[in-house]
C-alpha cells in the first residue's frame, strides 16, 4: 500500500531533468566547473602531482670532513688545521669548527683563589668561606680561608685545579682564518618503496675533482664542498660577528626526486639558517710532569657548530593514486550542480516555479490507469484518479494536481 513501510522501501527514484533560462545561475554553474576543471589540472596534477605514488620517509646517510689551516693570531706561531680545529674529526650530521678559545695551561689539582669573576667567592673574612662547601659557579671546593686574589681583592681558597680557568676574552677571534676552510657534505638517501638510492656527488673517476671544486647550483651542483664564509653568509650572518662567541648553523639537505623523470634530475637543494647566535664548551688534554704530578691544559673553545639534516620525498606514477585524485575531482563537479539546485530552490526570486517543476510523483494503478496518493492538509491517503495526471510539491509545501493534455500510453 502507499506510504506502507514495504512500499517506501521499494520505491524507485530517477532523475528529472529541467531546464532553466536563467542566466546568472547558468554563469554561476561553469565558474564552479571551472573551478573544478582548474583545481584537478593546475592543483591536482601540476602542483601536488596527484598521480604519483610518494615515499616521504627515506633513510639517510650523512659524511661530513673539514680541510683549512689558520694561524692563531695571539697564540704564538702555532698552525692549526681542520684535526686540530675540527670536533668529531669526520662527523655526520654535526660538526663543530674552532673559531675562537681561551687557554688555560698547566693546570694541578690543588689550592689557589678563586676567580674574582665568581660572586660567591667574594670574601672579607674567613667566616665568609665555609670549609666544605662548593663555589656556586666556580671551579671548587672552599677550604675556609680567605686569601688575597691581587693586591686589590680577596677571595675565597678553593681545592680543584689551579690556577682556576683564564676569563678574559680575547677582542678579536684568535682563528679569523677559519673562513675559508672547506666544508665537504657526502649525503646519501634510499627511497625503499621504489628502490631507488641517490647521492649528492659527482660519480667521477678523477680523485682532484673534489679537491678543486666548489657547490655552485648552477654550475657545479654535484659538487658538495661548501667554504664556511659563503655557508655564513647563506645563513644572513657575518662570519666575523660568530666567530668571536660561536654560533649555530642549520644546514638543510632538501632532496624532491620526480622519478618519472631521468635520475640525473633528481637533485638535492641545500638551505641554511642561523640557530643561535652563542656557542662553546670546554675540553682538557691531560700529561704528566716531571714529579710525577698530573696535569692539564684548559681550553674554552668558542665556534660554529653546523647541524645538519636531510628531508626527502620521490614520486612516482602509480594508478591508484591517479583513480583518487580524478575521482575527487569529479565528485566538485557534481557539488557545483548542488550548489546551483540549492539557489534555484532557496534563492531564486522564482523559487516557487522551480519547485513545482523540479519534483514530481506518479503512481500507476490498475487497469492502466493512474493512481495518485497525495496527502493534503493532513487528511492521509486521500486518492484522486484521472486518465493522467501528476502532483507537484511547492515550497510551502502545498500540493497541485493538474491534467496533462496528453493521452495516457495504457489508454
């Protein structure tokens, strides 16, 4: 019976095509299939290369080796090269070049005044140095005397390793030289979903090609010897403002391999960034004197610390990815029919025209002839037979019933 639950479950639906002579919904709906057609070429396709599969997650290997030499400039006549300058000697993804230091030699674990430099060191009286105790930002333990520094301050005595660390900085870094030291970056990715595995140098037979080229992106790029002045400069800081307290540079291996394209195409690109404008930390190198007494030669060293990481993606053309995107893209086509339906039925000055004409219900009875149910002011099942007719629902919800001037096909 109509309106039974068996029979809304077995009603059919089709679709009813209507044409309208409206022109400012008819320009309405090619924009937004313009929009659509332009999302799937120019986004879709061009820009996001939606036909590839991707692997964004490659595994990586990073080389890293120094090679210069500077002379210390208030140091005496000692050389330093990249062995001496450099800390790991052949790093990975960090490295860190001496540009500046304070040295303190010949250190010996025993008594001495601490540095005036340390507030809680500060003393006028043995009272002021507890026995025992640590010096708060200092170099070691009180002894509970308080002893002149020089001949203008007195400060607190200290077990630990004497004389205490030299604090003065020098005006000028002590290694300025340390610009023009090469940086050279071996950097290898494997891309596992495709097998496909790539390095950033040049496959070259001749052993001097590294030796005597530099990274241009244009005309060498498959050459990864980098001069620290130039990486500075890449990262917007004058290597003379680091090089006196240190400083940190971000080095961006940035790899975006197209392997539908040629593998030779697929090269990296290489960024840099400033991190922190200080840095430094201390190291000691120990030996023993000629009593048989240990001792130790300080130094503060201040540099550039380069961190390096590596960030990769390759596509490729796969079908499915493709069946994705294309089907995404027609799904905005059918939305810009909903959108235009929508102003048409809700917008439209002529709203109620496009209602009745919009849907419409028939139900065919027996004996050929046409049954229509309708509900009307809430009075239900309420049956109307004519040789045909149709109901058509306005937006108010009333309900018209008119007579085709059309014979039916049962008749």
């Amino acid at each position: 019976m109509p309106g039974s639950p068996c029979g809304l479950l077995l009603d059919y639906k089709t679709a009813k095509f209507s044409l309208t002579r409206n022109r400012r919904v008819g320009l309405l709906h090619r924009l937004l299939q313009l929009s659509a057609l332009g999302y799937l070429l120019g986004w879709v396709l061009l820009l996001r290369k939606g036909y590839q599969e991707r692997d964004a997650a490659p595994r990586v290997a990073v080389v890293t080796k120094v090679k210069g030499a500077a002379p210390a400039g208030a140091a005496g006549r000692r050389l330093w090269d990249a062995a001496d300058l450099t800390w790991p000697p052949q790093g990975e993804n960090v490295l860190f070049l001496v540009t500046n230091f304070i040295a303190t030699a010949q250190q010996a674990q025993g008594t001495c005044p601490e540095s005036p430099s340390v507030l809680d060191a500060m003393c006028t009286e043995d009272a002021d140095c507890p026995m025992g105790n640590p010096v708060v930002h200092g170099n070691g333990i009180k002894t509970g005397k308080c002893v002149m520094f020089n001949a203008t301050r007195s400060t607190c005595e200290i077990y630990g390793w004497c004389p205490v660390e030299n604090s003065t900085l020098p005006r000028k870094p002590l290694l300025a030289e340390a610009e023009n030291f090469t940086l050279f970056i071996k950097n290898t990715v494997h891309f596992t979903k495709f097998n496909f595995s790539k390095c950033n140098t040049l496959q070259t037979s001749d052993p001097s090609y590294f030796k005597s080229c530099t990274y241009d992106p244009v005309f060498n790029p498959s050459c990864p010897v980098f001069r620290v002045r130039n990486m500075v400069e890449a990262a917007g800081e004058h290597f003379g403002d680091l090089a006196l307290l240190g400083g940190s540079i971000g080095v961006l291996i940035k790899w975006d391999c197209d392997l539908d394209h040629p593998a030779a195409q697929c090269q990296p690109q290489y960024f840099f960034s400033l991190q922190d404008t200080r840095y430094n930390f201390r190291t000691a190198s120990y030996y023993w004197g000629s009593q048989r007494q240990l001792y130790r030669n300080l130094l503060k060293l201040y540099g550039l610390r380069f961190d390096i990481s590596v960030h990769g993606q390759a596509g490729k053309f796969s079908i499915i990815p493709t069946a994705v995107s294309f089907g995404t893209s027609i799904a905005f086509f059918g939305a810009a029919t909903v959108v235009c339906d929508l102003v048409l039925l809700y917008l439209d000055a002529k709203a109620d025209l496009y209602w009745k004409e919009k849907f419409e219900e028939v139900r065919v009875g027996p004996h050929g002839r046409e049954k229509v149910g309708v509900k009307v002011f809430g009075v239900n099942n309420f049956m109307i037979f004519c040789p045909l007719v149709k109901t058509q629902f306005t937006r108010s919800g009333k309900i018209l019933v008119e007579q085709l001037l059309v014979s039916s096909f049962w008749a």
